[in-house]
C-alpha cells in the first residue's frame, strides 16, 4: 500500500506532478485549495479593517468637529434646518446662503430681492428638502 500523505481524501494515489506553481520544502505558502486555513494565519477570512466612526460622534479629527454621515462624509457646524427656514423667510436678503458660507449666491439673491421671492423660495424648500446639502467647505449640512 501507498504512504497516507501522498493518497488524496478521495483514495486514490497520487501522482507526483510537474508543477510549477506548487510550494516547494522551506518555503512559506498557503494551503491547497479546499483545505480550511487556521485562524490567526494571514489571509483568513476578510482583511481587518477599522470600523467606522459612529454616525454624529466626535472623532477626534480637526476635518470633521461633529464627526461623520453613514457615506464617510464630515458634518458641517451648520444645520440643515436653520438654513432651510433662514432661506424661507429671508431669503430675499440671502440669509440662509450666507449662514452656509456661499456669499457669491448670497450677494445675488440680496441684489436681485431673492429673485422676486421665487428664487429664496425654491432655495429655501430644496435646502429642507434635499439629502445631502453642503456647506462652503463642502461638509454636509446637520439635520
């Protein structure tokens, strides 16, 4: 009869192979395919990663003072609210754009009277309205 360690599990000898790819002796490698890798080995399972910061907390990071949305992005210091209701009923003096930081919008809605109340109007509902608007640094408004 054969040596055990060169029968495979199905019981049939095998063959010595010409195979490059096989690990030769004193050589580190991972085991064959089908064969289950110890845990603690490297390459067992998913790679570790950090897990991510919690939604709203303080991290610790200059970038981010009031941490991060589900997406990774930073919060901004500023409320999505605030701004919605600012733009609503100043709007035609461009408040709720100033309060985020965009002057260059701000000053337009100021000379133009929020565009006859519509554009402030409009401003006003989307900032409320939309998912995800930023401020000027490009941090996304609180809720």
């Amino acid at each position: 009869m054969s040596d055990p360690s060169q029968q495979n599990p199905y019981g049939q000898p095998q063959q010595p192979q010409n195979n490059p790819y096989a690990q030769q002796p004193g050589q580190p490698g991972q085991p064959a395919y089908g064969y289950p890798q110890q845990p603690g080995q490297p390459g067992y399972g998913y790679p570790q990663q950090a897990p991510p910061p919690a939604a709203g907390g303080y991290t610790g990071d200059p970038n981010a003072p009031y941490g991060y949305d589900p997406y990774g992005r930073p919060y901004s210091d500023k409320s999505k609210v605030v701004a919605g209701v600012l733009s609503l009923f100043l709007g035609y003096l461009g408040i709720g754009r100033f309060y985020t930081g965009h002057t260059g919008m701000a000053v337009a809605q100021l000379l133009t009277c929020g565009g006859c109340g519509v554009w402030s109007l409009i401003d006003g509902i989307m900032l409320l309205t939309q998912d995800s608007p930023t401020d000027v640094q490009g941090r996304v408004l609180r809720s």
